[in-house]
C-alpha cells in the first residue's frame, strides 16, 4: 500500500485550513505532484482510491497519467472536518482550542472521528477479497495520512502528533493480513 499526501496548495503556502473545502494546487504544488508521479511512474500500481477534494483529485491524476488503474474517489479519504475553522488560519483554530481546552473545532470533527472515518474504510478495504494482492494507492490528506499509520502499525495517532508531513510525501507499507510495515516514509518530517 502507497500512501500520498497531495502538493502544496496556494492555502498550505498561507496557513490556511482547508479541511473539506477544496484547496488549489500551487505551481510547487503541481511541481511536487509531478515529481511524486515521476517517483512512481515504474511502480506497480493496480488500483487507486483518492480523497474527492481537488487537491487530492489533482495529484491523483498527475499519478495515474503513468498508470492504467482504475481511481475511486471517496469523501472518506477528505482530510479533517475543521468546522468553522476551515478557511481560516491555523493559528486562529489552534489559539481556540488552547481557549476552550477542546480539540474539536466547532462544526467539525475531532482526530478521534477522523481516524474513525478512515478505519471504516481501511476495515472495507481489508474485507474486499478482491482486494486480495493488489498493490493499492492511496492519495489523500495529511490527517489521512496519520490516521493510516496509527492504524496500520497500531500506535495512537497522539504518537505522531509533533510530526510535520511533507506535501507530496509518500507512505510505503507491507500489509499482509493484519499486519503492516513501513518500508518506505519520506512523509513525516
């Protein structure tokens, strides 16, 4: 399983949370969906699954011009519902949680509902016998991205929370059955 986290976007450049909201590339940001394309252009991909907000969308196509499998967009794969905070700057959300004691921002969901979401899906995937000896690509957020760690090498996501994640970074794991293994992080900073 591959794991990436989309280019930078205009907002990432601003400090601005994007959370559902759909977030533009950056001319880095393209340049960093390019290379990650590049990186992967001889790997073996068989299917991809990418969030449906058009930062992902964009990195995903970048990456499946060099592949002939099949992409599912899902709302599952959306980074972290900030609430009222999506559109605002990181500091404004992080000052208010540092006010309430609250890590949920209002309107949104909390890094516990969000890996929540991601399990379902991850749960779904590992169901799917047709998924059986697939080499499966992921293309998401940075929340995504630690969801999917702490859950695939069990460890809670509290564990990877001083870690920055790299915009166009990618995650490699070994998965067989319920057991997972990094081989490959050039992600978490």
């Amino acid at each position: 399983m591959i794991v990436v986290r989309h280019g930078e976007t205009e907002e990432n450049a601003r400090h601005i949370l994007m959370g559902h909201l759909p977030g533009h590339l950056s001319a880095k940001g393209r340049e960093q969906a390019r290379a990650l394309a590049l990186r992967l252009k001889k790997e073996r991909i068989d299917i991809i699954f990418s969030s449906d907000l058009l930062r992902a969308r964009e990195t995903t196509r970048a990456i499946a011009r060099y592949h002939k499998a099949p992409i599912f967009y899902t709302k599952e794969l959306r980074e972290q519902d900030y609430g009222v905070f999506q559109g605002r700057s990181v500091d404004e959300l992080i000052l208010a949680q540092k006010r309430r004691k609250n890590t949920t921002p209002p309107g949104g969901e909390s890094l516990k509902q969000l890996r929540a979401r991601v399990k379902l899906f991850m749960q779904r995937l590992s169901g799917d016998k047709s998924m059986a000896d697939k080499r499966i690509l992921i293309s998401a957020h940075s929340g995504v991205a630690w969801s999917i760690m702490s859950i695939l090498v069990h460890a809670p996501m509290q564990k990877f929370a001083t870690a920055r994640l790299r915009n166009g970074g990618m995650l490699v794991f070994e998965v067989k059955g319920r057991q997972a293994k990094l081989v490959n992080d050039d992600m978490f900073q």
